[in-house]
C-alpha cells in the first residue's frame, strides 16, 4: 500500500522538485568518463566546475570523489587554481568557477582540494574594501568587483572557516546596499575603490539589473547576495546580515514575472529557501516554489536544460539546476 501512495504523492506533485533533481543528475551521470573526468574534455573548467556539488547534493558521493581525483590530477595548478580555463572562464568571471569548485570539495570534505582553492581565491580579495576583485590579474583601485562574484568568495571562505574573510565580504555587500540610487526599481552590480558604484552603464547586462526589464536580465545578483548573508547570519547569529539579506531580497520580491521566468532566477530560488528555512515566513516560500517550478518548466524530457536559445544540454546550465532544486526541496518539502 505504501507504493501506491507514494505513486500518488508524486502524481500530486508532491515531490516534482526531488524528482525534476533526479532527473538532472541522471543525465550529469551519463556525462562521466572514465577517468573520473567529466563531460566534454575540450570545454574545460567550463564544463565540469559546478559537477561536485550537483553529485554530492543527489548522494553521488563516491562519483563526486572520483572527479574531486581528477582535479587533482589534471585540474588543478601547484598556485590552486583550476583548469584548463577557456575565454568563457577568464576575465572577470574568474573566480566563480574556482569558488564553485572550492564549495563543491568542501561539502564533501575534500578538505585538501578546498583548502588549495580557498588560497588561491584569497589572492583576489581587496582588504582594503572587503571585497574581491573580479578581474584575472590587476589589483588595483579601478580594478571592478561584481557582487555575485564577491559573493560566491564569500561563500567558499564561509565555507573553509574563514569566518573573519566572510564577515567582511558582508560588509563590502553593506557599502554596495547604501550606495545604491534608486534601489529597488534598480539594482547597481560592479563597484571599484576608484569609481565606487559604477552607475553610468545602464544599458550593460553586467552592471545593473531593472526589476521591470523585458529583456533578459542578471536575475541571479541579488540571489547570490541574499543565499550568501542568509547564510553568513546562520554562521554568525548577527542579525544585521539577516536584515541585509532581506533587503537584497526584496528587489526580487517587486520584480516583474518575465525575471521570474529565467533560469537566472535558480539562485534567487536558492536564497529564498534559505530565507524561508531561518525565518518561516511564507512569501520567501512562495517565491521558492514559483521558481522551482519554472526551473522545471524549462527542463527536457531527457532531464538536461539548454543554453537559453539553444536547444543542446548544457551541463553546467543542468548541475546548477540540480543543486537549486535541491535547496527548493530542501526548504518545500517538494
């Protein structure tokens, strides 16, 4: 009798967001090499950077052990940072996919991976202002810094108990919050020492996202920074980063569906359910949900997403989907 309620429950909807996760992870499966490598050799970080956490989050562990093997054969320079990079993982995306990689080891406690990769990462952080620079190899009082990025550094130095690293990441995200001009019906991305608030680039993607845009936006900014204060306050108990995190949020809050509808929106997702989870209020539920349920609207039948425009899997576009799907039903139950 129990299978038959379970067949029920699922029929129901009850776990779509369990089971869209599985679906995912079953298609990175097929993605293995047998070298312990993963997807496309020619693609590069690119295309196996946010692997580790989408096995580790579907109980994988032991296929997320053997490609941390990999990395460490083949992936990784004696300096700590990872390869072999492409144009698409250079410039100043640099450090994403090196924090992906340093978050995914960490969770699986392959401490000697993450730890390398964390001091690697520490080679961009700006003492000055607390926050990380985005560019490959200039350091200096023009060189930008974009909140998802410094946020994602903030989360691998979370993660590798850098708590003091983490905290000052908080505060560049706080200096960032009160220079915004007119937040929320905009939201300014890049900052640099130099220029402070880079606001004269509205019609660059990188460095503003409006919440009434219909065209496609950095949905994916104010997530990154609500998941990581959300969860610098569950480190912490410092309550000014839970408040921080709700007002990063609440741009999300007023944006228009069609933002709701892209996959930029999964790390929105991701900070709602975490917001949800620490304070139970239902509008950070709802808002998880909804976009759950869009991220599985856009998967195929054969469990990959593409690239929006493209009708290809795309495996980096399928682990990340995996790995919100997982804190969706994390926080839902669903």
């Amino acid at each position: 009798m129990w299978k038959i309620a379970e067949v029920m429950r699922r029929r129901n909807g009850t776990h779509r967001f369990r089971d869209a996760r599985e679906k995912g992870c079953a298609h990175l499966l097929n993605m293995c090499r047998p070298d312990g490598g993963f997807g496309n050799p020619e693609l590069g970080l690119e295309e196996y950077y946010k692997a580790l956490s989408a096995f580790s989050v579907c109980g994988h562990t032991r296929t997320a052990a053997r490609l941390c093997q990999w990395i460490l054969s083949h992936g990784i320079t004696p300096e700590g940072d990872f390869g072999p990079r492409t144009q698409s993982t250079g410039d100043f995306r640099y450090t994403y996919p090196n924090a992906w990689i340093t978050i995914g080891a960490h969770r699986l406690g392959e401490f000697g991976l993450s730890q390398r990769g964390m001091e690697f990462l520490m080679g961009f952080r700006d003492p000055d202002s607390g926050g990380f620079f985005s560019d490959s190899t200039e350091r200096d009082a023009e060189t930008e810094q974009d909140v998802i990025y410094v946020s994602f550094c903030g989360l691998a130095a979370l993660y590798t108990g850098r708590i003091g690293v983490a905290r000052s990441v908080g505060g560049w995200l706080k200096m960032v919050m009160n220079c915004q001009p007119c937040f929320p019906e905009k939201f300014y991305t890049v900052y640099s020492r130099a220029k402070g608030l880079h606001i004269t680039a509205d019609s660059e993607i990188r460095y503003v996202v409006s919440r009434d845009a219909a065209g496609y936006q950095n949905f994916f900014q104010p997530g990154a920074a609500g998941a990581f204060l959300a969860s610098l306050y569950q480190a912490t108990g410092e309550n000014e980063w839970l408040q921080l995190s709700r007002e990063y949020m609440s741009f999300a809050e007023n944006a228009n569906a069609y933002l709701f509808g892209l996959l930029a929106a999964g790390k929105v997702g991701w900070a709602a359910s975490l917001l949800y989870k620490i304070t139970g209020e239902k509008k950070y539920r709802e808002m998880a949900v909804r976009i759950g349920d869009s991220i599985i609207a856009a998967q195929t039948k054969r469990g990959y997403w593409n690239f929006p425009g493209t009708k290809a899997p795309h495996n980096g576009i399928t682990a990340e989907m995996v790995v919100w799907l997982d804190a969706i039903h994390q926080a839902s139950g669903e």
